[in-house]
C-alpha cells in the first residue's frame, strides 16, 4: 500500500516498510549564500523530519529517488553526520546533481537509470529509465520539485509544493509495454521548488506522460494538468 505522508514531501510504502523522499539538495544553502542570500540551513530541519519519519512509520528502508547533495561534483560536508541517528536502510538512485556520491556515503547506490523492488521503480528523472524499472506497477521519481501557483481573491500569487500522480501516453505505453501509476515527489529541501508548468526531463519531454493530478501536501485534490501540449522532443 502507498500513502503520502499528509503534510509531509513524502510517501510511505508499507510492504517495503520503506520511506520514500526526493531532492535533498544538501548543501543548497551555501550556494545561496556566495550569491548573498543569507537562509536557514535546512539539513537539520531535513535530518530530524526524516528520523520522525522512520520512528513514526517504524521503516526499515529509506528510499531517496535523488538529488541527495546539490553541488553536482563538489563535497557536500554535511552528509558527513546526516544519517547518524537514522536506524534504516538508505537507497539511492543517482540523481543529476549527485556526481561522484558513491565516494561520499555507505550505502547503496544506483545508478540514474533507477532500480526496481518489487512492485516499484525508482528513479530520479532526468535520464531515461531503465525499462524494467518502467515495468513496474507502481513508479517513484523527483527531478520536477513540483509546486504549483495558485491566485487568491485578491489577485495575489501563492506557490504550494505539491504532489503529481501520473500515466503514461499512449506513445509511453507503446514504449514500456506498461499502464504504471507514476508518483512525483514534492522536494523534501523546503527551499527548492518549480512550476509545474515546464516540463523537464526525457519523459515529459518527449511526450511518454499524458497527465497529471494533482495533490497538494494536505491531500488537497486540484485537478488534472495536462502535458502532452507542452511536450516536443529532445
């Protein structure tokens, strides 16, 4: 069974026992700060969010579908201690900005073309899949930090992180020879986000996701985004 975590950028999946996040971008905030914007460092605000996760949900896994650190190729000092009091096990499928991470962290890491357990597939988004990933029921992915802008009675904007639950176009299924339910996660880093509007990477890009709904972190229910009208070809 799968369920977003209400009020949370996250999923839990409990036949895996497993947590499910996307886009850490630890690190984020000193790039930030070389650019003259002073913001709060956000890995222990991430880190203690992510450990009440594990107890609430009592999870054995932690899967994170990318995007852990932000410098692409640089270190990021703070995955040093950040899985400290976390008593799980971390999986990671590459993201674009996780260049070299295997030399940095412990665990287990795949790499950008995703991997499978079970029922799911896991990957991050910028690449293409790997098409048994894309067999699978049920697919996790990040890369899109999706938010969407909404305008009150006012005329003023609001941005409000959300969820998407997709399907693939009749061009994906001809493609994977699959119907999956695809997921994409809210940025677990509260400072990074982007409008839905524009899509990136070589699913959306050439048009294998027809739809999406979309949710927002309270379980709010705001509709269906379309995407084959935005799609070309990369």
């Amino acid at each position: 069974m799968i369920e977003h975590i209400a009020g949370e950028r996250a999923f839990f999946i409990s036949d895996l026992k497993a947590i499910v996040i996307a886009d850490l971008h630890i690190g984020y905030e000193r790039e930030l700060r070389e650019k003259g914007i002073i913001v709060p460092s956000q890995t222990e605000d991430m880190r203690k969010r992510l450990s009440s996760l594990v107890r609430k949900y009592n999870a054995e896994k932690i899967i994170i579908v990318g995007d852990l650190k932000h410098e692409i190729t640089g270190f990021a000092p703070e995955l040093y201690r950040f899985f400290d009091d976390i008593d799980a096990e971390i999986i990671l499928a590459k993201g674009n900005h996780d260049g070299k991470i295997e030399d940095m962290v412990d665990f287990k890491v795949y790499p950008s073309e995703g991997f499978r357990l079970g029922n799911y597939g896991f990957f991050h988004g910028h690449s293409w899949p790997d098409t048994g990933v894309m067999k699978a029921p049920y697919i996790f992915m990040g890369h899109l930090h999706p938010e969407i802008e909404l305008q009150d009675s006012l005329l003023h904007r609001h941005r409000y992180p959300c969820h998407l639950v997709g399907e693939l176009s009749s061009k994906g299924e001809e493609k994977y020879g699959n119907s999956p339910k695809i997921f994409v996660i809210a940025a677990f880093n509260k400072l990074v986000g982007a409008s839905i509007v524009k899509p990136i990477g070589p699913l959306l890009k050439n048009g294998m996701i027809e739809k999406f709904e979309v949710y927002l972190l309270n379980g709010a229910y705001l509709g269906k985004y379309p995407y084959t009208e935005f799609s070309g070809s990369e």
